[in-house]
C-alpha cells in the first residue's frame, strides 16, 4: 500500500463523496419514482425543495470530479518515482489488476457526469423543470459506477506493493505487451491517420449541415481514434522516439506537461459535441455547443499535428 | 388577478414542534383592488404577503398571479418574479442606512442593467411622487421616520410594479404620518396598482379607498 500525501487526499476526499453520494443517491430515487410537477401535495412541494439540495450536492461533487481526475492523473505521476520500474503513471495503473478498469472506468464517468450537468443546466432553465425526473433517475443509476469507482480507486491504490518491480511505459504500450494493448500495434499508421482525419472532415460538414445526431456520433469516434492515433503515432512525434508510445509520458515536465493541454482541449471539445446530439437544449444553445466542440476539437487537431509537421521540417524525414 | 387556492402554511420550527400558520384558506385578489388584512399578529397576516410575493411557498395548495404559478416557481424564478412584479413597503422600512436616499432608490433597478438615463428618468419620478427629492443626497440615517418611509415606497415603485405589499407600514409612524401614507396609497391605487397591506392599525378600517378588509385569525379567513 503506498499513502504519500496525495493518496491520502483522494481517500478523504473520495470518503466525502461517497457519503454524499449516498444521500444524494437515496433522494435522487425517492425524486425520480414520486415527483409530479402539477402536483401541489405536501409531498410534491418538499421534493421541491430537495431536488434543489440534491442538484446542488452532485454539481458540486460533478465540478470536484473533473479537476480531480487531472489530480488523479498527477499523482499517478508523482507515485512512479517511487515505485522501481515505472517511469510514469502507465507503469502504477499497470503495478495491479485493478488500474486499467479505474481508468476506463473514470473516463466513462468524466463524460456521463458532464451529460449530467448539461442536463442540469437545461433543466434550471426553465421554470417548469422539464427534466427533473430524467436528471435524478440518471444519478440513481450513475452513482452505482460512480460509488464503484471511488471504491475502485482506494482498492487500486491499497494494492499497490512499493517493492516489487512493475512494468514501464515502453512494455506496456508496444507491440509485445501482454494486454489487449499490444492489438493496437497491429493497425496500420497511414489508415488510422486517414481514419482521424476523415473523422475531422466529416464532423466539419455535419457541423456545416447542422446533423447534430452525426456530429455527436463523429465526436465518439474522434475521442477513440485520438487516443488511439495519440498512442500509435503522435505520442511518438512529442517524445521524438520512434518507438515511445506512452500516452502518459506528456504529462510529466520534460514535455512542458502537454499532455494536460492535450486531454483538456480533448475531453472539452467531445464532451460538447457529444453532449450537442444528446441533451434536449433550444437552437442557440446547440449552436454554442455546436461551435465549442468543433473550436476545441481542432485546437487539438492543430496541436497534435504540429508535432510531426514541426518534425518533418526540421529533419526531412518522418519517424 | 391574485389566487389563494387551498393553502395551509406549517411552519416546521424542529421535528416535533410545528406552527400552522395558515389552514386551507382560499382568496382571490383582483387587478388595482386595495386590500387589507386585518388580525393580530400571529394570525397568518404576513404568511398570505409572503405566499403572495413569491418569498415561501406554501406546505399545500398553490399561488397563482396572472394565471403564473408562483408557488410552484423555482427559486431563481421566483426571484425574477419578485423583481417584475412586486414592490415591497416593511415595517422597519428595510433602508441601507449609509446610503443615500438616491442609492437607495436605485437598488432594485440595478440587476436589471438599465440605461442610465432610463434609470434616472424613473428615479426622478418616484422621488416627485413621493415628495423626497430635495433629500436625494442625504444619508438614510439621517432623515426622520416619515422620510425614510417615503423614501421605502419610493424604492417599491421605482421599478413600477403591479402589486404592492405592505407589512405593518403605520406601526412607526405617528397619526399624521400615518394619514399621509394614507394619502399616498389613494395616489398609487388611482395607478392601477393591486395594494395588500397587512395592518392591525384601525386607520385603516372603513377607509372609502379599501376595497376589501379581510380578517384573519389562527390561519384562517374570517368571513
């Protein structure tokens, strides 16, 4: 078990949460299966009042979550100095059975939590509240994962044993690796990279002809071609090593913690595309989402790609 | 204009002890009417302002202005509600006592963005109407009661709205300040405006401008 300063905030903070989740949890249910916006009951009048605690109890645990998973991501960072053969936070999510699961699960999370705030945020709008019963049937479904993966996470970290020898970066995330990982390397760089940028065109014209349903799809398929293509082929370009493939190296300072700015423009531009097919919001709205989504999604199209062509100019050759 | 359908107010002071401020009660003001509540105090008086003016909402039933329900707003609508549509005169007048007459006047208008020269056109009206003008820059605290709660109607209509509601207006004032309020609410009843004062100053009783006494007592309508 390792308990540096930074495990230990995520355990107080993540027992926090799971107590109010667990309040916010048992109101949201009792809101969903009993409210009734016509209704003028005693009973209809205090869930009145307790959506408004409940709402604010997750939004701040939602708003938490999200700089919180970068904190996540640090300290993973900050553990790999200590663990002996982890060069960054690939080798402590590998270190136990557990880490690959929190990560995949915790991303599922991030995107599901920032539904729910867009949700939110609609529904406050309107004085009618419209979306009221949707909004709290959903986080008494979600907070089983959410509960889960605060659980998750202490495990993970209380299974980590500081003596014994992990794998690093560079066996995990290669051709040779013993995880579903090692498929990836079979794909072919130049097909991916059509792929990616294909994707790009399509979401410009489905954001040109306005098919939010397509842009939102076409924002799913961008979040996994970019990790993908950021593991197989641009990661490469920021380590300038040919067979560096760590999507979490770029976290770290010898690469000007790009890699925060990378996952940020990321999660941002597809968390609003996704979010512009999905939640029920009036035209301008959608059209903000619209707009933000495509800004951030080609920030980091720009970004990304700047790094092979900056390559390319300098050496003539690519990698 | 105004409708009180089948309201009860507990008030819930812990889990045991509970106040029924008002029971089943059922009311319906009309639009320009002027109304007075009468009853002594604890009988539910300012529990139908405060329904009225959107500030609580009922334990059962429901408010409805304009054929909007109130009771029914969420909270920052509700706010919204209250800064269109009501204008409030409190007992203790409810002044920012270091201010200016003139800022404080000025407060309701200042989530709303205004112009400002819209908001010194309807900052110069009220203090007409009122007759508080040669006050203007004068600190809230050193003017009389009688000023001060010129000043406080001047602030409830600075936004010019629909209904009014008065908590207790005269309990501070003398007889002859008391009669010049008086006055005023002749002024704004020939605007129009829907007037519900709460009172247990007889002043107000078999005045010709009331249109309604009403009386409460224990939560309920005395008919």
């Amino acid at each position: 078990m390792i308990l540096n300063p930074e495990v230990l905030a995520i355990f107080i903070l993540n027992t926090i949460f799971i107590f109010f989740t667990i309040i916010a949890s048992f109101l949201s249910i009792k809101i969903a299966l009993k409210w009734d916006s016509d209704a003028t009951t005693k009973l209809q009048y205090k869930l009145e009042k307790q959506s408004f605690l409940t709402a604010t109890i997750i939004k701040y645990i939602f708003i938490i979550k999200i700089p919180l998973f970068l904190f996540f991501i640090f300290t993973l960072d900050k553990i790999s100095n200590i663990l002996p053969g982890a060069m960054c936070g690939a080798g402590v999510v590998d270190a136990t059975q557990y880490g690959n699961y929190l990560f995949v699960l915790k991303i599922i999370n991030l995107y599901i939590f920032a539904y729910w705030l867009f949700l939110h945020n609609e529904d406050i709008k309107d004085e009618n509240q419209p979306y009221t019963k949707r909004k709290f049937a959903l986080f008494g479904t979600i907070s089983t994962l959410f509960i889960g993966e605060l659980i998750l996470e202490m495990i993970m970290f209380s299974a980590i044993n500081p003596t014994s020898v992990v794998d690093c970066c560079g066996t995990i995330y290669s051709s040779t690796a013993s995880s579903y990982i090692s498929y990836i390397f079979q794909l072919n760089n130049s097909t991916l990279l059509t792929f990616f940028y294909f994707n790009y065109i399509l979401m410009i014209i489905f954001y040109k002809t306005k098919k939010k349903y397509l842009f939102a799809f076409s924002n799913i398929f961008f979040l996994l071609l970019s990790i993908i293509t950021l593991i197989l082929f641009f990661g490469t370009y920021i380590y300038q090593q040919p067979s560096h493939h760590c999507p979490f190296c770029y976290l770290q300072s010898d690469y000007y913690y790009v890699g925060y700015l990378i996952y940020t423009l990321l999660f941002t531009g597809t968390v609003y595309g996704i979010a512009s097919g999905f939640v029920p919001t009036n035209k301008e709205k959608e059209k903000k989402n619209l707009k933000i989504s495509l800004i951030f999604n080609s920030l980091f199209i720009i970004l990304v790609s700047l790094y092979p062509t900056i390559f390319y100019i300098r050496n003539g050759v690519w990698l | 204009m105004i409708q009180l359908k089948n309201i009860t107010k507990i008030y819930e002071i812990n889990s045991r002890e509970k106040v029924t401020a008002l029971l089943d009660i059922n009311l319906s003001f009309k639009e320009g009417e002027l109304i007075v509540l009468k009853g002594v105090s604890g009988s539910g008086k300012s529990s139908i302002l405060s329904l009225v003016a959107g500030l609580s909402k009922p334990t059962t039933g429901e408010v409805i202005v304009d054929r909007k329900k109130i009771s029914k707003l969420p909270d920052n609508f509700a706010s919204i509600y209250r800064r269109d549509n009501i204008g409030f005169i409190f007992q203790k007048y409810n002044l920012l006592p270091s201010l200016t007459v003139t800022d404080n006047i000025l407060l309701p208008l200042v989530p709303l963005n205004l112009d400002t020269n819209i908001a010194q056109q309807k900052l110069e009206r009220v203090m007409k109407m009122f007759h508080i003008e040669h006050k203007k820059d004068t600190i809230v605290k050193n003017l009389s009661g009688g000023e001060q709660q010129r000043v406080a109607i001047a602030r409830a209509n600075v936004n010019e709205p629909k209904i009014i509601i008065a908590d207790e207006p005269t309990a501070n004032l003398d007889k002859k300040l008391s009669l010049s309020f008086i006055d005023i609410l002749k002024e704004l009843k020939g605007k129009n405006k829907t007037i519900i004062i709460a009172t247990h100053d007889p002043l107000f009783f078999n005045l010709n401008i009331v249109d309604r006494e009403i009386e409460v007592s224990n939560g309920e309508i005395i008919l």
